[in-house]
C-alpha cells in the first residue's frame, strides 16, 4: 500500500499534471524536447518525498519553526501562522521547498526553510509534524450571523471545493491538496484572498481558476465552514483543568 502511494505521488509530481501542485513543470531539454530534465528543486522535492522521515530528528529539526507555529503545531488563531499539526507530509515538503526556491512568498519562514539544508532534513521535519496531535481549539468564524456564513460556505464548498479537498475537508496527500479542515479562519480568509488575487505565486493553477469569481462575502463564508469542520486525525488530550465547551 505504501510503495503504491508512493508511486502516485511521484507520478502526480512529474507527469503533466504536476502543474495542479503548483510550478513544477519539468524543463525540456535542448530545442528539439527530447526529454525532460528536473531542475534542484524538483529533485530535493523528489528525494525527500521518497525519504523516510525520522520522527525523532524531525522534532529537533521543528525546534527553528516552533517560536512561530507553536511547539505544538498550533500557530495562531489571528491567521498570522498556520496550524501545522496534522498537515500531510507531501503539502508540507511542497510548501516548504518552494519557499527555500522564492515560488511562494513567505519572508518571515523564508530564513527559517533555509535552515532546512537538504531533502532529509525536510522528510523529517514533515513526518514529526505530520505526527502531532490535533489541538482542540483553533481559530473559527465568531460573527453574530455565523450559523448564515456556515450554511452558505457549505453550498459554496460542496459545490466547487470537495472533489479536491473532500467531503470533510481531509485533502488528498498523494495530490498535495492540503488538509483544510479544523485550519485558523482567518488564514484560510487571507490564503484565498491571496491566490483569487494573484498574491500567491505557486497557488494551483486549477484552483486560481475556480476561485477567481468569488465575492469576498462569498470567500468569508467559505473559510467560516472550513474552520468549523473537525481536522482528522489524532486529537490533543485537554489540559488537566480546562473548562469544558458548553
């Protein structure tokens, strides 16, 4: 099952639909096309996705990313830092990777990616944050309508969204489509607000096209039933102590 995976992923990364994923259309080689040859950032992409990620060194390697995502993975709920915790390994090496390559602009990660110095080192750092518990709490719509925005943005969603980032929001980890489920409102607000734009360079050409159209009243709803949805995966135990949800 996993070498069958493993070979979709790497089909999907370097086959002609590699461009869903973003920019990584291989190079024709000479003027007459006789092949294609992978330029660095394809390859360490390659490599580290072929790479089995120690969990152990990841945490150490994790240690530069936590004063912004949090030990736990949690990141922000003002949308400034992403929840991480839970994040397929395959979008978490893409996302990576482009950064370190100026695809997707990110200067605040930028110096910290760069620490990351080799395909290993981004397997690793993937696997441990794939593997952490999914915080209880993030970051979700709070306006006084947010019953409305949830029942739109799941029209909006089920309409155009689920077939690539499915029914619940799970993502697809051998297509990059990254788990949206359980994601800080407001980053999801400003990421779509961002690739709509045109602000976010390796964005999926597929889903530039789809969300073009929208509305900002339509992308705040979208984002609102995103972030109401449950991330899957193994959930944080609560803090000894914590007041329960009403």
């Amino acid at each position: 099952m996993k070498m069958i995976l493993v070979m979709a992923i790497i089909a999907t990364l370097f086959s002609a639909t590699a461009a869903l994923a973003g920019p990584l259309a291989a190079k024709k080689e000479g003027s007459e096309g006789k092949g294609y040859k992978r330029n660095a950032h394809e390859i360490e992409i390659f490599e580290a996705l072929q790479k089995k990620g120690d969990v152990r060194a990841g945490k150490e390697g994790y240690e530069i990313c936590s004063a912004c995502h949090l030990p736990s993975g949690a990141g922000h709920p003002d949308g400034t830092f992403p929840q991480l915790a839970g994040q397929h390994t395959t979008v978490l090496i893409k996302q990576m990777a482009d950064i370190r390559e100026g695809l997707r602009d990110n200067p605040t990660m930028y110096p910290f990616a760069k620490e990351l110095v080799n395909a290993q080192e981004l397997a690793n750092v993937s696997a441990y944050i794939e593997n952490l518990c999914i915080p209880v709490d993030h970051g979700i719509y709070e306006g006084s309508d947010a019953a409305k925005q949830i029942a739109m943005g799941k029209d909006l969603y089920e309409k155009q969204c689920k077939e690539c980032h499915g029914a619940n929001g799970e993502g697809r980890k051998e297509k990059f489509y990254p788990v949206i489920a359980g994601q800080h409102y407001k980053y999801l607000l400003r990421q779509m607000t961002e690739i709509r734009d045109g602000k976010r360079r390796n964005a999926n050409p597929d889903m530039v096209k789809i969300i073009k159209p929208y509305t900002n009243d339509q992308l705040v709803a979208i984002s609102a039933y995103q972030s109401s949805l449950s991330m899957p995966g193994s959930m944080c135990k609560p803090k000894a102590g914590a007041a329960k949800k009403k």
